[in-house]
C-alpha cells in the first residue's frame, strides 16, 4: 500500500485499454472487475516498488500489473510444476532428535527430517490451494481473486468495490494485510482456529456469503486431493526423496 500514485493518464478506461493489449487473449471479465475496484481507490495499488513521489506512465504500470496477474493465475496449484528447494535441513535437527529419542535408528531419523521438510512446503502450499479452492467457488457469486497480489494485501473483491481477505489460519496475518484495513473496509476470513484442532471457520464465510453450507472443509480437502491428483508436479518431490524409499 503506498500514497496514491500520479499517472500521466489518470482514465480508468485507459487503464483497461492497456490491460487488453498487454493481456491479449487472456484478458477476461474476471480482470477487468479486479482492475477497476483496483484503481478505485489508488493507494491500495500495488507499488512494484516505484517511487510514490514519481508521476508514473500510466502504460509501463500496467504492463506490470498485467504481468504480475497472469504470473499469478498461471501459477495456481492446478497448472504449475514446483520447483525443488534450495534449503537443506541443519544437520542439527537429526542430532538432537537422537539425543532426545534414544535408540531412534538412524535410518528413521533421517526419514522424520525429510519428511519433515517435505511437510513445510506442503504447509506453504495449503494458502494456494485454499485461493484456488475459493476462486472456483466465489467466482459464480462475484467474488473475484486477485491474483498476483495486484490489489495490495486483498485476496478477493467484487464489482461493488467489497474487498475480502483469507488466511489459512487465526494466527497467519501478516503486516501488511492488517494495515491495508487502516480506512479501508475490508472483509477477513481464516479457515481454521490455530489453538482448537479440528475446529475450522467456513460457516462464518458461508454467511458472509449468504450460501449456508456453501463451503466446507469436507469440500475444500475433496478439492485438494483432485488438484494434487491431477498434478501431482505442483508439488515437488525428488524420485529419490526418502520417502519413497522401502
């Protein structure tokens, strides 16, 4: 979120024309709603890290908007191949786990810390998963994904300008979708509740939306399990991965 910026054109309309020639085919309604709630109220455009004090050309911003919205579409968990991690584990990690679990076999230990890692990119990719499981279900209702990030700090919005933000969890707000609300009205859902295992959120979205039962965990974990099934790549996993191992 910035001061709002200064074009050199200040037309929405001329915001939407450069998004059609840089979007070309891919340029649909879906965007476009997520383009003029977006210059509806500047500040909360993203910044691409351009100067505030500047006046900005209004085509080379969009040429990044654009660009940063269909890098995050074509990214969604459904269509992307995952990349492997360049993080390796601190050796540390299996020491310690022998030190505390005596007669633990080393063999196990090392698959409890592979297995753990492949854990924590599983655990980053539940936020994306979550966003596409929600773009397949609100978009029949309005409710379009801002994908890219290409209104600051906002997951979804609809054409009355409503903004809505998710989380995966009632302790993963991050500083800056808590300072767009600062004068900006704003709809906040999280899926699950961090200290109550097996309690999750979804009728309190579903009354946001005024779809009882609309959604639910039972039906985004369905969701998950066809997208990984159908591209299982999403998810990288090295073919001598310890687990997959005897």
């Amino acid at each position: 979120m910035t001061d709002a910026y200064r074009f050199d054109e200040s037309s929405t309309e001329q915001a939407i024309a450069y998004a059609k020639i840089y979007a070309g085919e891919n340029y649909s309604p879906a965007m476009e709603t997520v383009l003029k709630v977006a210059f509806s109220e500047k500040r909360n455009l993203p910044t691409f890290r351009l100067k505030s004090s500047d006046t900005i050309l209004l085509s080379g911003y969009m040429k990044k908007w654009v660009g940063a919205y269909l890098a995050g579409y074509n990214n969604r968990p459904s269509v992307r191949t995952g990349n492997c991690s360049g993080t390796h584990p601190d050796p540390m990690a299996k020491t310690i786990l022998r030190a505390r679990i005596s007669g633990l076999e080393d063999n196990l230990a090392d698959k409890i810390v592979a297995g753990h890692s492949l854990l924590m990119t599983i655990e980053n990719n539940i936020g994306e998963l979550l966003e596409e499981y929600l773009s397949v279900k609100l978009s029949p209702l309005g409710w379009y994904c801002c994908w890219g990030s290409t209104i600051d700090a906002v997951d979804f919005c609809k054409a009355d300008g409503s903004l809505l933000q998710i989380k995966t969890s009632d302790n993963s707000e991050n500083s800056s979708s808590s300072r767009v609300r600062q004068g900006t009205p704003i709809g906040k859902w999280f899926r699950r509740f961090s200290r109550r295992p097996g309690v999750y959120n979804w009728e309190s979205l579903n009354r946001m939306l005024g779809r009882p039962g609309y959604v639910s965990e039972s039906d985004f974990r369905a969701f998950a399990e066809k997208t990984i099934a159908a591209n299982p790549a999403c998810i990288y996993i090295a073919a001598n991965h310890l687990l997959n191992r005897p």
